[in-house]
C-alpha cells in the first residue's frame, strides 16, 4: 500500500519532459529580454556619461573665455617627443572622474592612449599638469567634433581653437561623439610605430570631407588641400567608410570613420555644445538640411561646408 502511495507521487517521464519543455520555453522568451535590459542599461549609463562629459566641456569654457579646447597639443610644440595633453586631461578636472570616459557599451571598455613615445601604459596621468608622457585619462570611449575641438597640435598648425560665441545653434552642433567599436577604424593606417600600437585616441573626428569623398583632417600635413572647398560626408560615403575600416587600416577614408554610428538599437549617443545629449540616428546628424557637425568649420577659418549639390549646410 505505502509502496503505491510513493509510486503515485513520482513524476512520470512524460511529467518531467513537458516540465524541461516549459521551463526551456520560458528561457527563450526571458533571455532575450534579460539581455535587451542589460543592454538598455549600458545605454542609459552612456548617456548619463555622454551627459556629464559634455556638461564638463560648458564648465571648461567657462573658465577660458567662451574658448572650447585642442583635441590634443604636443608639449614641446613640435611633435609627439615629450608627450603630448589630451582633451580628457583638460577636462577631466571639470568632471572628475576618469571613468566617465569609459562607455560600459564601448565593446572594447575604451581605448587606451598608447604613443610611440610613450611605450609604458601606465605611463600617463589625467592631469594636464602632471609630468607623464601622455596626459590622457586610461580609457576613452569618446572623441570629440574637430569644428569646435580642432586637432591643434603646435602652433603652426593652422586649424585653430573656437569661441563659442561664434558657433550657430550650438544647442544643435555635437561636440562628442562615441569612438568605434572596431579599433581600426581608429588607428589609421600606423597600427604600429616602434614598438607601441598607435590607438590614436587623442584624435578628434570631423563630418567633413574633399569633394573626391577623400579625408580633411585640418592639420599642418593637410596644407596643401586646407584651402579646397569641404562637403559634408554622405551617410553613402560614411557607411563605405565604416564598412572599410572593420578590416583594414586607412588613412585616406573620411574620419567620420573614427566613430560608432549604432552604439545602441537606433543610433548612438551624442553630446551636444550647450551641454545636453540625446540620442540620435547617424543619418540625421548629417542630413545637410539639419547638420549637427557644424554649419561651417570653426576650427579652420569658419570655411562654408556645402552637400552634394554644392549647397551650404544647414
């Protein structure tokens, strides 16, 4: 009698597959949503960080007359001997934290700031005032708009820093954007100098490019094409550019290729000049009708920058 009770209260084989069945069921359908939340919350991290890091830049220029930061500038005015300051470093006093500019949605958690001249990692400080080589914070998941935060490096340069006061709608005009997920597109084509891995993560990005849909990096080694007209990269020209640069290094594409387009579900994560941040698809921050890279090019002599059909921004 005990013995049938006890056979009663077992499961059945068929019980147990339709509860592994259920349980299997249930997963699937969880699963995904667990990792659509985690991923949401990383956005919503970058954002805050996105945020935070653009308020930074406001507190910055409040301090230097309305006047926005070089993306980096070599401490001996001549090249990367002696090390150079970083935009992070000029600004991390302002948010005071270095993890800020590590996104937790930035696949690689960062880049590192690696210079030929710099071999040793730990080699850097997030002071602009310290004695490292590199003045760079550790990691850095963003990089700046060179129409307001031009690639200075010494003062032959001819780009040139901007006053905010002569920036069209900088409630509209992005200052930070999310570095690539895929490191070269960031390296250019010097994915090895000596014997250190050249990250360039010092270097702004631009929306801008030569009418041949080659790269305008505003530096001293474009002078030569620092005159020519500009034209805002096509989401056709930019998408090619994303597209090479997963495999291979160039340094002649458009460096629009410096950033991740899709850091998220419907585009990525961007700060703005007046200190806010939203998130937006890459198509509309250059369509020509709205461009939020810049009406013109402040960095470079506020240069008109015309579409494809040789019309100015808007």
């Amino acid at each position: 009698m005990r013995e049938e009770r006890n056979m009663k209260k077992a499961f059945t084989l068929i019980e147990l597959l339709v509860v592994i069945a259920i349980i299997a069921i249930l997963a699937a359908i969880l699963f995904p949503v667990f990792a659509q939340a985690k991923q949401a919350a990383k956005l919503s991290a970058d954002l805050s960080n996105t945020k935070q890091l653009g308020i930074g830049v406001v507190l910055y220029i409040a301090d230097t007359d309305d006047v926005y930061p070089q993306g980096y500038w070599y401490k001996n005015n001549s090249g990367e001997v002696n090390g150079y300051v970083d935009l992070s470093a000029m600004i991390n006093p302002y948010v005071k934290s270095q993890e800020l500019w590590k996104s937790p949605a930035d696949a690689n958690g960062g880049l590192d700031p690696r210079w030929p001249s710099c071999e040793n990692i730990s080699d850097f400080t997030p002071s602009p005032a310290g004695n490292a080589c590199d003045n760079q914070v550790k990691k850095r998941s963003f990089t700046a708009n060179a129409a307001l935060i031009p690639r200075k490096r010494r003062t032959i340069d001819p780009a040139n820093v901007v006053s905010a006061t002569a920036v069209d709608q900088v409630a509209g005009t992005i200052i930070l954007a999310p570095f690539s997920d895929f490191k070269s597109c960031v390296y250019d084509d010097s994915v090895q100098q000596n014997t250190a891995i050249v990250n360039k993560s010092h270097r702004p990005t631009n929306a801008v490019m030569l009418q041949s849909g080659e790269k305008w990096s505003g530096d001293s080694q474009d002078a030569a094409v620092f005159g020519a007209p500009l034209y805002a990269v096509t989401v056709a020209v930019a998408q090619n550019a994303f597209d090479i640069c997963k495999t291979q290094e160039s340094s002649a594409l458009p460096h629009i290729k410096y950033i991740n387009p899709k850091r998220g579900a419907n585009g990525s994560n961007y700060a703005f000049a007046d200190g806010h941040s939203k998130n937006i698809t890459f198509s509309a921050t250059v369509n020509p009708e709205n461009f939020m890279w810049g009406k013109q090019m402040y960095s470079a002599g506020a240069r008109a920058i015309f579409d494809a059909n040789g019309l100015q921004v808007r």
